[in-house]
C-alpha cells in the first residue's frame, strides 16, 4: 500500500541525472572524465557541476563543463552570482550558450567570506530573472528545493516563498537538497503543490559512505539524519565495509519509496565516484 501514489509529481516523465563537484586539479579533472565514461552507460538525462561557495570553483566548473559538453553529454553546470558583477555572469552564460549547453542550476551560492552587504543580487530568484532577460528561452533552468527547510529561512512559509518565487521567474524544474524521510519531500511536494506551483521536483539521492563528512557538510547545509541512521553510521565508523553496506540499503529503500510515491527521477550526488551510484541504479533495478 502506498498512500503517496497519487502526488502530483507523478504526472512527469521520469528522468535520473548525475552530479559532480567541480575538479581543483588536474589530476581530479582526469578522475572525472573517468567517472563520467562509466556513468555514461547508464543514459544520464544530464550531469550538473557544483559551483563552489560563491563561484569559487568556477574556472574547474567550467572546464569540466565543457570537458563533458565535448563527449557529447548533457550538462548543467551551476551557476550563482556570489561575488561577481552581473556583466561576468553574462559574459558566462555566453560562453555556455555558444558551446552549445542547454540546462542550467541558478542558485542563490554562499555568498564569499568579506562581501558581505555589497553584494546586491543575491537570491536565486534574481539569478533566474536575470539569466530569461539576457538568454530568453535558451536554457531550460533548474533550482534548489529544500524539503527540511533552507537554514537560512526564518520558518517553513518564507522558505516556500522564496521556493515559489523562483518558479515564478522562470524556473522550470528543480533539484532537492539531500534528505533521508521521504515523508518531508512528500510534504514539501503537497505544500508547494498548495502555491501552484507545477514543476517537477527531483529529489537529490546522496550515498552514505562515511560517517564524518556527512556529519559535519548535513550539520552545516541543514540536512537531517534521522537519530537511528546516525547512531548506526556512528557504530559503523571505524568498519567501512558494514557502513558502506548499511548506507545502500538505507537509501536504496528510500529511493525505492521516492519512486513509488510519484517522485519524477532521482539527481544523484556522486561524490566524484562512480560506484556508489552504480551499486543503488542496480539495487532499484534501473536500465543499464
């Protein structure tokens, strides 16, 4: 029985996509590139690449985007406006445009230590805006969704305002912060759904394989690990192999509820490693 068949999310052709942070050497960018040909079998809708706290990784952004662009995949390459003056972001979105990439993730980016007030287009709301009056229709525009709440939302209302006014500028789908209840993105969806808001809303799936850096990025981005989880990813600590073990099933079966409650794909954040992904696309059955 599943109660959250009939979310309207399930109204939206399904697509899987795949992320990667952006490389700071060279050595990394070649790690990429094999990462990627493995992923590649599995027919991606596309890949994005992180921008790094306010732009940055942007050169290492860019460079794997059109690295992947090359080989012919499909590719978002995430985009804030950070420190940077509106006319480098356009010259960017340029540089984009004429190599022919077609998707976007416009995010609001942590804005860099000493800019502070300056800064005056800071929201991803005026990002999208910004990117449909310069490039129109051109790219089609992913933004954040936080099932858990932004951490920097003053209650659960503004952040689904901040979240529908990104719709409204133009978004035309989104990628969710990384969660493990699916209960808070089915509320999510029903909320938003409440505002009007009709796009598709992926969740973002991200593989449990350590236990400290999960701790310390879910304790700074606001993503919540549900106590039982936590306390068996502390057990596990010193043992990577059960960890590793226990992380998969966990969220194998969290993506298999996402999925039979309507969600309309899953972004899997792949940590620059090909087989934690490969190992839950196989557990869920998906076509290779």
């Amino acid at each position: 029985m599943n109660p959250k068949a009939s979310s309207p999310q399930g109204k939206f052709p399904r697509q899987f996509s795949f992320e990667f942070s952006a490389p700071k050497s060279d050595e990394a960018i070649a790690k990429l590139g094999r990462v990627h040909d493995k992923l590649e079998a599995l027919k991606p809708a596309f890949y994005s690449v992180t921008y790094g706290a306010g732009g940055s990784t942007k050169d290492g952004t860019k460079q794997a985007v059109l690295d992947i662009n090359g080989k012919g995949s499909l590719v978002a390459p995430h985009l804030s406006f950070g420190g940077d003056e509106p006319a480098k972001i356009e010259s960017l979105l340029q540089e984009y445009k004429d190599a022919g990439v077609r998707r976007l993730v416009a995010l609001r980016g942590d804005i860099p230590s000493g800019i502070g007030a300056s800064v005056t287009l800071s929201y991803a709301s005026d990002l999208v805006k910004f990117i449909r009056e310069k490039t129109g229709e051109h790219f089609h525009i992913e933004v954040a969704a936080y099932p858990e709440v932004h951490p920097d939302s003053k209650s659960v209302e503004t952040d689904l305002a901040f979240f529908k006014a990104k719709v409204d500028a133009g978004a035309d789908s989104a990628i969710t912060q990384y969660f493990y209840n699916a209960e808070a993105y089915f509320r999510f969806i029903d909320s938003v759904a409440k505002l009007g808001v009709d796009i598709p809303i992926v969740p973002g799936i991200m593989p449990l394989t350590n236990y400290q850096n999960l701790v310390r990025f879910s304790d700074n981005c606001g993503a919540d690990i549900p106590r039982w989880i936590r306390k068996n990813l502390e057990h596990y600590q010193d043992d990577t192999v059960s960890l590793k073990a226990f992380g998969e099933e966990v969220v194998t079966r969290l993506c298999e509820q996402l999925l039979a409650g309507g969600a309309p794909g899953l972004h899997f954040y792949t940590l620059n490693q090909s087989l934690p992904t490969l190992n839950l696309w196989r557990n869920l059955g998906l076509p290779e």
